[in-house]
C-alpha cells in the first residue's frame, strides 16, 4: 500500500496514495479483521 503525505491532501496526514483514506483508518480497520479491499470498498 503506497503512502502519500501532501499538506494540500487531508492537512498532510498520512493517506493511502492517490486516495483521500487516512493510513490510520486502514490500520484501525484492518485491527478489527477488515481485509485491505474491504476498508478501500467503503470509500468507493
């Protein structure tokens, strides 16, 4: 999963890269036994 940190993009957090999802909303998905396509579906 690439990452891309932009101050233009969600005030430069962390996001998945050519997205608008926070890495850190990723990670808490993923902990709670989401699969990556599953957290990337919900913001489809």
């Amino acid at each position: 999963m690439p990452v891309s940190i932009n101050e233009k993009v969600m005030h430069g957090e962390p996001v998945v890269a050519g997205t608008r999802v926070p890495v850190k909303v990723v990670l808490g998905s993923l902990a709670a036994g989401m699969s990556f396509e599953e957290v990337m579906e919900e913001y489809d």
